[in-house]
C-alpha cells in the first residue's frame, strides 16, 4: 500500500503521509519514500515548492513508528544506529537542506519525528488543531532525528529542554509564540494558506531562493566566522538553474559575500 501520497500542481509539490490508521507514523518505507519523492522533486525544474502534509483529521506524525524500530533496537546497537536513527537524521537533514522553499502543513500531532520534522523544515504553518510534543524521553532516549541540535537553535536552550525533558505536548499557539511555526491558521484552510506562502515564494528566481535557503542554513549550523566561505562559489549547481543570468550571477554574489 502507498504511504505516501504527491500531486504537482501550478509548479507546487504536494506530499501527504498517508498512514491514517497509525497517525502518519514514520515506518522505513515512509521515510524511504519521502527520500525518493523529495530527492525527485529537488532535481525537477518545473517544480518551484514543496508543502509536507499529513492524511486523515487528527495527526502530521506521531513519530517514528514505535513497533518497528522496537525490533532493530531489539537486533542490537549497530542495527538500530543503522536502521532507525541514522536513516531518520538523513531525513531530517535532507528536509533542512532543502534547495526548494519546503513548508510543514502541520495538520495535527506533530509528535517525536513530526515534530523533528517541524524543526528542520525551512517554513511550517499549522493547523489550529496542531500539537507539538518530544515524548522521546518517555521512550528513554532522547530525540534521535536532530531534535536535540535544532530545536534549541530555533526556540532557545531552556524552552527546548523543557519540551524534551517533561514530554509535554503544546498547542499550535504556544508553538507560533516560541518560534517553532510560522502562522497558525483556521485547520480548513492550512492547505489553501500552504499553497498561497509557496505561491508568493516562487515568483523570486529560484537561483536566488535556494542561496537564501542555503545561507540561512548554513549560518546557522557553523560559527558565525565559520559561516562567511573562504572562497568564493565557483559554479555551484543553483547558479546553472537561474531565470535569468541576472538572478545567477546576484546569488553567485549573495554566496561569495556569505550574507
Ligand atoms: N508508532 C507506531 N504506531 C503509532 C504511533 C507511533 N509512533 N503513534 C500512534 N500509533 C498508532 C497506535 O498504535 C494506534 O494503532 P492501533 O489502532 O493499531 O492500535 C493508532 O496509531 C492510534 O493511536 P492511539 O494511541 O490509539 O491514539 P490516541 O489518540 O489514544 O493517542 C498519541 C495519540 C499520539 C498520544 C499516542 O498514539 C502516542 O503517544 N503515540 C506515540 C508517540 C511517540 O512516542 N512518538 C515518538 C516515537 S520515537
């Protein structure tokens, strides 16, 4: 059975985790195929945006699925390395890479993975139904998928611990006053107001949408010494996908100036 479900329409990518019944949690196969489809999506032009939503009323994800990763830890240390957090960690630094504007339509629980999800996602709106949570420590690991790393950089050292280390879910509210979603929106209209941010994103060259994506990233994963390139790009891959040779050469400058 499809777990994952994607449709292009007016250039904008719509992919859906499609496990209702288990409340979109993330199997291998899942995030197998969200790998593939974005992996896809990133190298075909005509695409200009991706939006990440979840299938049914109720959940985004509620994490990683719990069974099957039970097993690899079950199989021992090297196999859950492998399986389960190395395969996630891909995922999620695939997600914050990203060299389209990638959106989280948080349609609901965003819990464990859903949430790691929200965090690496270069921009999320949610659904005023939405939850965010890091039951992880429940489980008695902390979160594995990049959890720990970036959701203190996006919402600060002690919100962050409070969220991993009591467990408790927040609202979509909560979430927009801390930093870790963009809007909140009415839940009928995530999709439509997705859709509107992607549109308003992909009227800008992408030349120039992917060095700003890049810059932000990278910015803020390094030193800020450590952010300004100690050379200038020679031809990286965007500057050969500009509109116009205009856009090229203003982000090819963007990037050799680091800003
Ligand atoms: N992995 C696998 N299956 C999951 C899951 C997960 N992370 N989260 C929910 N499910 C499944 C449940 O097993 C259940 O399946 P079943 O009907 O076949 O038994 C179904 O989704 C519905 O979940 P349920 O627990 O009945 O819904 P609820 O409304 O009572 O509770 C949650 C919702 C999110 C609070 C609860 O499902 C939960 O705590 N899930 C685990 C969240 C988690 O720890 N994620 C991090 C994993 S590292």
């Amino acid at each position: 059975m499809t777990t994952l479900l994607g449709e292009v329409k007016d250039g904008i990518a719509v992919l859906t985790l499609h496990r209702p019944d288990k409340l979109n949690a993330l199997d291998y196969a899942l995030v197998d195929a969200l790998e593939a489809a974005l992996d896809e999506l990133e190298a075909d032009p005509g695409v200009r945006a991706v939006i990440l939503t979840g299938s049914g009323d109720r959940a985004f994800s509620a994490g990683a699925d719990i069974a099957e990763f039970a097993g690899s830890v079950e199989a021992g240390v090297e196999r859950a390395l492998r399986d389960f957090v190395r395969r996630g960690q891909r995922l999620t630094r695939h997600i914050e890479g990203y060299t389209k504007p990638l959106i989280a339509a948080v349609n609901g629980i965003a819990f464990g993975a859903g949430c790691e999800i929200s965090e690496a996602a270069p921009l999320a709106l949610a659904s005023d139904r939405a939850r965010f949570a890091k039951p992880e420590i429940r489980l008695g690991f902390p979160p594995p998928f990049g959890g720990t790393q970036r959701l203190p950089r996006l919402i600060g050292r002690k919100r962050a611990l409070q969220m991993i280390l009591t467990a408790e879910p927040i609202d979509a509210k909560q979430a927009v006053d801390i930093g870790l979603i963009n809007r909140v929106v009415e839940h009928t209209a995530l999709l439509s107001e997705a859709r509107l941010l992607a549109d308003r994103i992909a009227r800008h060259s992408p030349a120039a949408v992917a060095a700003c994506l890049r810059s932000v990233t990278r910015g803020l994963n390094v030193s800020i010494d450590g952010g300004w390139p100690s050379r200038p790009c020679s031809s990286p891959r965007w500057c050969r996908r500009p509109t116009s040779a205009r856009a090229s050469k203003l982000s090819c400058l963007g990037a050799s100036e680091g800003v």
